[in-house]
C-alpha cells in the first residue's frame, strides 16, 4: 500500500470512529509496531539510495500527523460506549490547595514588622555548642540559670538550642556594630507537651548594639511592635526581671486583648498577658567578644505563645496536631 492510499484509509477510519477503544484499534492497526506505517517505515531500506530520504521524510510526516488526529478525535469524542459513566460536560472537581502553617505566618508577620524598623533576619544551626547555647551568653557551666533551660543534650556533647540567642553571638563574631538584627527559629527544651507547654517551640530573638543605646529606645520598640500584632490600642507595661545575658532584665506585658483589663481566664484574672523577655545586653558578653565601647539592647519572644494570644487559642497542641478544620481558619485558601 502507498503512503496516500494509506492515509485516505486511516484518516476516514479515524473520522468514523465513535469510541475511544475504536480509536485505539485505529491507531495498533497503523501505528503500533506491526502497524501498517511501521511496516513501510521498516521497509525503507529496501528502496534506492536516493528514494529511501523522500519516502521516509513523508512517512514520518504521516506517522505524525496520524498521531495528532487520533489525539484530537479522542476529545471530539465524549462519552464513548467503553465509558458511558464518564460525563465530560461536568465540571472537575476542585484540588486542595496547601497552606501556610499559624505558626509561620504569624513568624513572618513579626519578622515584616522588624525588617520595616531596620532589623536583618539572620538564622544559625539548631544543633548547638554549649559554648554558643549558655558560656557564651554569661552563663557558665556551674551556674544556676542553666537550671531554667532544660536541656535535650547529644551523645556527642553537643545540644539542641534552648533558645536563638546563640545566632546573637555568632553575629557578633563575624560582624561589628553598628548592628540590627531578629533571629527566627525552632527552639528544644525538655518539657512536659501540655495546653501551655512544648518540648519544641518557635522563637525569635532581637538584638541591637551600638553606641548610647538606652533602655527607652528598647521600650519603644518593644511597644511599638505591641501595636503592630494586638493592635494600636493596646497597652504595654514593662516590669523588672532577670536573664544571665542581660542587666538590667525587664519583661513586657500586654493588656489582655480579651478582656481589656479586667481580667478573664485567658490572663488568668491578672488583666495582663506577659509577652517578651528583653533587657540591655549584659557588659560581660560585649566586653568578652571586643566590643566595650558599645551598649545594646536584646529580647526574645515565643511565637506559639503570642499565637496563644492573638488568636485566643487556650492549649498549645492545637499547632502541632495538623487538624484541617483548625489550620483552615488561618488561611485564605481552603487546604
């Protein structure tokens, strides 16, 4: 058979076809491998030296072109008597479409709220030295605040960080002040997985060193921030506290969002919610990596917790238990 007798057959057989098991009949009749173009195409050897180019150009040409019509009577097709359940004028169904954990929006969210006030996000291991976890921060091996991090510790002597501050001096080593800079990351701690406690937590650290840096200018960021997550209306307090790495030591609280004050059981009746760790960087630490001329402020804060409080959620697991009906409600798309 001649390549335009065969493609008058094959072209009218695809034309006529009305199911998709027809077409592909059609298609193993010419086109499979003891089809009647693979035959000829095989053929081509046998002819001249100077017959075997135009013949095999206009067979592969036909091979294609077959191929492409049997592809477009397939969706001219429809519903064919092989598949009388399938109904092509419905519509598809929706995919799910992912989302972004609460947790890492509400990360970014107060990492944008920073980087608007001249911080750099800086990250760093989550494996940690004890010199960068604790020595480093002014607490040495034998001090008693280590006891107020417990610590999951590897055979290698290594640990899991307590905190992000290890990323503040590995900063410092490598970059001299004037500096801004937030370190967002996961946090371990060995703690009972309670409504309020996790063995791992997200956590962002803030530190800004240079010179004639006061407590003012750390209250005012701190608020400032307050304001940017609760709202402009919000009330700040800071109160005195204590952390190796910093004197002096103060904590931030917020007027609860809830009850505007006068207390419910989400600030546990106190009409205030404690938010961030913060204080002027200890002297010990700057004058140990270099810098005595400098002052500066540092601060910490979990996210989990602030999510607690801005989203009125009362147990903590809810983040970590990957409930759709739960993490639907903090994304636009549907997961």
């Amino acid at each position: 058979m001649d390549l335009e007798s065969l493609k008058k057959e094959a072209k009218l057989e695809i034309q006529k076809a009305k199911t998709i098991d027809e077409l592909e009949s059609i298609r193993i009749k010419h086109l499979g491998k003891k089809g009647s173009l693979t035959k000829i195409l095989h053929s081509i050897g046998n002819l001249s030296v100077t017959e075997r180019p135009k013949v095999g150009q206009l067979a592969n040409k036909l091979k294609n072109e077959l191929a492409e019509s049997i592809e477009e009577k397939k969706k001219t097709i429809g519903k064919g008597k092989s598949y009388p359940w399938i109904d092509t004028s419905l519509p598809g169904r929706k995919s799910n479409t992912g989302g972004l954990h609460p947790l890492s929006i509400l990360s970014q969210e107060i990492q944008d709220i920073f980087i608007r006030m001249g911080f750099s996000v800086v990250t760093g291991p989550e494996i940690e030295t004890e010199y960068y976890n604790f020595t480093a921060l002014n607490t040495p091996k034998h001090h008693p605040a280590r006891d107020m991090h417990d610590t999951f510790y590897l055979k290698d002597g290594r640990l899991l960080r307590t905190h992000t501050s290890p990323v503040q001096i590995r900063t410092l080593e490598k970059n001299s002040p004037p500096l801004r800079i937030i370190s967002p990351g996961k946090c371990y701690r060995v703690d009972t997985f309670d409504p309020i406690h996790s063995p791992t937590f997200t956590q962002i650290e803030g530190l800004w060193v240079d010179k004639n840096i006061s407590m003012a200018d750390l209250f005012g960021t701190l608020d400032s921030f307050a304001k940017n997550i609760f709202g402009k209306d919000v009330k700040t307090e800071f109160f005195p506290s204590y952390f190796p790495f910093t004197e002096p030591s103060a904590e931030m609280w917020i007027e609860c969002p809830f009850c505007k004050g006068k207390g419910c059981s989400v600030c546990k009746k106190r009409g205030k919610i404690e938010t961030v760790g913060a204080g002027m960087v200890h002297p010990n630490i700057l004058k140990s990596l270099g810098y005595e001329g400098c002052n500066g402020f540092a601060f910490g804060m979990g996210v989990d917790r602030i999510a607690m409080t801005k989203y009125d959620i009362d147990d903590i697991r809810l983040f970590f238990q990957n409930e759709l009906q739960f993490l639907r409600q903090f994304n636009d798309s549907k997961l």
